[in-house]
C-alpha cells in the first residue's frame, strides 16, 4: 500500500541531467570557454553565480509559496532569505563606509524573517531591496579593485568581505535548496 503524504512530489525541469536544476545548455550560470582571470574576477564570478542560484529557487513561485516556513519553530522561507541577504549586503556595506552607518531595513534582528508576509507588494519590495543594496555595496567596492586593502573602522580586507559574501550566499543557496524542495518538491544543484 503507497504511503500518503502531504510533501509534494521531487521533480526537476532538467532532462538531460534529472539531478541537476536545469540542463547545462539552458543554465544561466553556465558559459563556455575559460573561466574568469585573475583572483578578484574569480570572486566576482563565483557571488554572481550564488546570487543567480539564489533567484532561480525562488522563480515561478508565488507570495503565498516564497513565504511559506519551512519546519516550526523556524521563521526561515525563500522571501525571508531573500531579504536577509538585502540586511547583510547593508551591513557589509557598513562596513567599508565612512560615517555613520546605514539604519538596518527590517528593524530587529529577526525582522528579515519575521516580516516577510506572502503579500505580493512584499516580495516586489523586497527583491528591490535587494537589487539596491547589491549595486550599493559592488559600487563601493569596485573603488577598491585592491584585494588586500583594508576598509572601514574594523580595516576590513576587500578579499575578507569578497569571500564572506560568498560564503553567506553559498549557505543561503543550500537553505533555499531545501526550502524550494518543501513548497513544490523541485530539486537540483
């Protein structure tokens, strides 16, 4: 007798490679030829990749679907990922500015997940704040092409603050990856 359950069914668009996300010739993030040159273009590389991934687990989903929680008693959903990584692109922002820094975009320090309501004006609001905060802190650090200058109060390494953009979006994208296989049984890298 077949178990019932109220998890959706795994599935992948891919058909050539049915662990994969999408097939190699419609990814997005995949080109042909050599990869990027020198270290600072390999790093730029490799967070354009997780930002990509990032938006590409929460494609085709709507309000209701990017808000959904994951398991009690975490707040985590893809629109809760999706505008704590606008928090931390400000604060790694913060960190390199003169002056007083930036107010945080959600309040608490929760507020990123707390607040993210399956209201569609949310998600717009949310993805435009992290296209925003993005391009903000790319601007300020292409001003700083030198990766072993040091910025901000805390004299921060550009290499430092490039790798840990990486890392906190590579972890994201893990979480999004399980969160995205939750709300409508959709798998792959």
């Amino acid at each position: 007798m077949a178990r019932m359950s109220d998890q959706p069914a795994r599935w992948t668009q891919a058909t050539v490679h049915p662990d994969m996300w999408a097939d190699p010739d419609d990814d997005p993030r995949d080109s042909e030829g050599p990869g990027p040159e020198g270290e600072l273009a390999t790093l730029v590389d490799f967070l354009t990749g997780y930002r990509m991934t990032l938006r590409m687990k929460c494609e085709g989903l709507d309000a209701e679907q990017l808000a959904r929680r994951s398991v009690p008693p975490s707040t985590m959903s893809l629109l809760g990922l999706v505008r704590h990584l606008a928090e931390v692109e400000r604060d790694w922002h913060n960190w390199i500015r003169e002056g007083d820094p930036l107010p945080k975009l959600y309040g608490d320090p929760d507020g990123d997940f707390d607040g993210a309501l399956a209201e569609q004006a949310e998600v717009d609001a949310a993805y435009a704040a992290l296209a925003r905060e993005q391009a903000a802190t790319d601007a300020a650090l292409a001003e700083h092409p030198d990766l072993g200058e040091r910025l901000g109060k805390d004299r921060i390494a550009v290499r430092e603050l490039m790798v840990h953009r990486i890392d906190e979006y590579a972890r994201h994208c893990g979480h999004a990856d399980l969160l995205r296989e939750c709300v409508d049984g959709r798998v792959g890298q």
